[in-house]
C-alpha cells in the first residue's frame, strides 16, 4: 500500500482541531516532504520521525519519496502534536502496520522513538470527542489528563514500538508512572480581613451576581487583601465549566501535573507593566493565550490600575460585555473564551491620600486628574460595583468577629440558586450577564423601585441604569425578595456612585 492515513491533532487558539494525516510513496528522489502549512516544528518532525522509526528497529521506505499531507490544509499546524500520527501513517503506507482503525494519536517522538509529553491534551482529547472518534493514543505520563473527558478510550505509550504494538492488536507493558495528586490551591480566607464591613458586603454581592467590582482607597486598607479572597467566596466551577477551564490551563502549560479538574475559580492578577497582547493574547502566526482568557470562569485582578496603560486598561472593555476576545490577523482569525469577573484597585491619587477632605495630600489637581484619567469613562461605565475604602478604626482592627469565607460562600450560593431558578430557561446563570432590555421585558421592577431608578437615570448612561438593575437584582437574592425594592434599588445606586470619590460614568 503507498497511501495510508492516520490521524491526529492540533491547538488553534484553544481549541483542538482533528487532522487528516495522508502518507504516500512514490518514485523519485528519496526524501520527505510535508504540505498543509505546517510550522517549523510540524516541518522538522520529518528527521524526527524519521530517527524515531529507524531507532525503534521499524523499516523505513529509504528508497521511496515520502509525501506527508496535513489536512485542513488551510490551517496552520504547529507544535509536535502530530510527530506519533505521522510516524504511524508512513508506517502503514509501505506495509509494516495494519489499519490504525478511528484512534487518534498525538505526541512528540524522540529520536530514540521516545512518546514525550505535549501541552494541550485534555483539550485534545475534547476534540477527540466531539469529532465522535473513540480512542486516542497519548503519552503515558498524560494518561489521568485525557482522562478527564468521560466516554473516550485513552491509551498510553511512552514509545513508538508501544504504539505500533497497540496498533497490530498485541499486548505491551508500560511501566506505570505514580501520579502524585497536586494539592488543592490555598485560598486566603476572607477572616483576614478587619474592619471595611462595606467593602465586605459590595465583594459579596459582586460574587453572588458576577458583577464587575472597583476598589478605590490609600495605600494598605485592604484593596488587595479583598480582591484575592473573591475566589475564596465564588461557587465552584460546574463540570462543563471545569472541563473548559482546565483544558485551557492544559493548552498555556499551566496546568500542574496530577491536577484533576479545576473547581475553584481561577485567579489572575497580572502586573501593571502587562502589554494588550500579554493580556488580550496575540500572536503574529499563531495565537497566544492572553490572561484574560486564563482568568475565564473566575476572578481578572488589576491591582494598581491606575498605573495601567490606558490602551491597555481600554482593551478590555470588548470581552468584559461579550465574554470572548476575538484575535484578527491577516492569515487568521481565532475566538478565546473570557468571561472573567474583573476587579481592580486603584489609589486615588500618586501619593494615594486624596481620601475624605484630601487634606494629607501632596498631588495637585492637575496631576490627580491625568493619574485617574487612565481609567476611561467607558472602562469604568462597565464596573458594576465601586467603592472607597476608609482606614479602619483601631476598634475594628481589633474586632474578632468577623464572618469567615465559607459563611459568605454558603449565602452566596444560594443567591445564584435563586437566580438560577429564575434564568431556568434562559442561557444566563448570573444576573451581570442577563442582557438589560432582557430583564425589563421579563422581570420588570416594581413600580415604586423603578421610578427610583427612572430618576436617577438622568445620572447615568443606558448601560448603567441596566447594571444598576442587575446589581438590584442580585441584592434582593441574597436578601431573599422576589422583587427588587426601593431598598435593593438604592444600595444599587449608592454602590454605582461610589461614595462620590468615583468619576461620574
């Protein structure tokens, strides 16, 4: 046989996409070729393999040309993904292997025929599955990641010969790896923190309702210390949800080896030199995973936002409203999921004690209004929840009862069951992600409550008046009403404003 197939696959973005591995001999020139946009790892697997199949004692067509095709051959391929599926077609096209059936295979291969370990198998194995293949073939140390996807029959080789052998049917020994269990995260628990009650209760509702949050206070009164417990007090991830999250920490290289899935929130913090691409992803040839899309189903943290780029602080302002970053270059077009909960902490001013009378301050007006113009009307018009953090007095530093995380998370997650209840049939599971006209068409607020809103809204923007509605809406789940009240509408309100310290947006 000259024309044999296999097949493999590779990560676009982060996604796995399944490709058709084509190998044909034919006269001519002794040599190997490959076709389908390959990159330069895809195009130097050709001495790769060809080492791994002759230091395996396999037969190797020396005297034959070796056309490889990669299909979709509109797409480009890269990585080592494809070393394993390409080895075990050109084996088959001069008859040292039998069918290799529907199972997929990735890995790279040494040149002593070694299977190594690639990035990205879990979301290679949901590729698998959802092209309705049933086994895939994956390096032996990354057997307990593939096996995350249910329904899907994972083989581990940690050589070509063990391949090989799997695909004639016979019986091969891998020696098992002890898989040591990653330890679960430490989360810092949110009884750390004294005093700020009113910052306590605004980081509540912003995780019962995934609302966008602002901090804004002087140096050391807890704006950071609040933002890295958000996790703390979030739902863990359902199992779709967890799936997603980790097979993306698999396709950065950041998922810790003998992690199961991901339940707990992720959380991102990067620092305040980050670029757009760094943050959004990029990629001239390929696409790269931004911390946007690593902070995907949790916590996006910029502490000291005002000492952001201003194009880059503006460069969220797409994926906070849609939930996707799409990158566009001119050979291609990729869409990362990240729909991140954001928060970020800013000091008022350089020196950071223009708070209250601002009377401790060293800044002048001038330099005050270009260090808060970083943060852009339509930035902040897309926070949710703002507030002014106060120094705590000695008294509350002092206080020893102070509600630890778990008390939190228990209310918080019965108010996103309440809201899950009422989005049963929509798409929604959190009010800062149910569209505003939505919400007024269906769940309309109470005539009282809503002239509230109607004559504040002169104040506001048409996206803000519908934020201050969700926001209503996830204060009166946790306080257990059917309805927002006249209350709930103005907490919203009041959570809008900021205490005044806040730029109007």
């Amino acid at each position: 046989m000259s024309l044999a197939r296999a097949r493999g696959v590779v990560i676009v973005g982060v996604d796995g996409l399944l490709v058709d591995i084509e190998a044909y001999l034919s006269q001519g020139l002794p040599g190997m070729n490959i076709v389908g946009l390959p990159d330069t790892a895809v195009a130097e697997s050709r001495d790769r393999v060809k080492a791994a199949v002759l230091n395996s004692n396999l037969p190797w067509p020396s005297e034959r040309r070796i056309t490889v095709g990669l299909s979709p051959a509109s797409v480009h391929k890269r990585g080592a993904f494809l070393d394993l599926g390409i080895a075990l077609a050109i084996l088959r096209s001069h008859g040292a292997l039998g069918e290799v059936n529907d199972a997929v295979a990735i890995g790279e291969l040494a040149l002593d025929g070694q299977v190594r370990p690639v990035r990205g198998v879990l979301m290679a194995a949901l590729a698998v599955q959802r092209a309705g293949a049933s086994t895939i073939l994956v390096p032996h140390s990354q057997v307990s990641e593939a096996q995350l996807v249910p329904d899907l029959k994972v083989v581990g080789v940690s050589c070509l010969n063990d391949a090989v052998a799997w695909c004639r049917g016979e019986h091969f020994d891998v020696e098992p790896i002890a898989q040591e269990e990653a330890d679960d995260p430490v989360v810092p628990d949110l009884s750390d923190v004294r005093g700020q009650a009113g910052a306590r209760v605004a980081l509540e509702i912003a995780a019962a309702g995934g609302h966008h949050l602002g901090f804004m206070g002087s140096p050391g009164v807890g704006k950071t210390m609040l933002a890295e417990r958000l996790p703390g007090i979030l739902p863990p991830l359902d199992d779709d949800l967890a799936v997603e999250v980790t097979a993306i920490h698999s396709v950065a290289g950041s998922l810790i080896r003998g992690q199961s899935l991901m339940r707990l929130p992720p959380f991102q913090a990067p620092h305040h030199t980050a670029t757009t691409a760094a943050l959004i992803g990029g990629g001239s040839h390929f696409v790269r995973v931004g911390m946007v899309t690593l902070a995907h189903g949790g916590v996006l943290c910029l502490d000291e936002a005002a000492e952001f780029d201003r194009t880059v602080l503006d460069s969220l302002r797409q994926p906070m409203e849609s939930g996707v970053v799409t990158i566009a270059r001119t050979g291609f077009q990729a869409q990362l999921p990240a729909r991140f909960q954001l928060v970020m902490a800013s000091n008022p001013c350089p020196c950071g004690k223009f708070v209250g009378t601002g009377a401790d301050c060293s800044c002048t007006s001038l330099v005050r209004r270009r260090y808060f113009s970083r943060l852009s009307g339509p930035l902040l018009d897309r926070i949710d929840i703002r507030v002014t953090l106060d120094r705590p007095t000695l008294a509350q530093l002092q206080d020893a009862e102070v509600e630890n995380s778990a008390m939190v998370a228990a209310r918080v997650l019965l108010a996103r069951e309440r809201a899950t209840a009422r989005y049963q049939h929509c798409p929604w599971k959190v009010n800062a992600h149910v569209p505003g006209p939505y919400l007024r068409r269906h769940f309309p607020l109470k005539s009282d409550a809503n002239d509230l809103l109607n004559r504040d809204a002169v104040k506001l923007s048409l996206r803000g008046a519908d934020r201050v509605m969700r926001v209503a809406w996830t204060i009166a789940d946790l306080r257990g009403h059917d309805q927002p009240t006249v209350s709930d509408v103005a907490a919203a309100l009041t959570y809008r404003d900021g205490n005044g310290a806040w730029q109007a947006a």
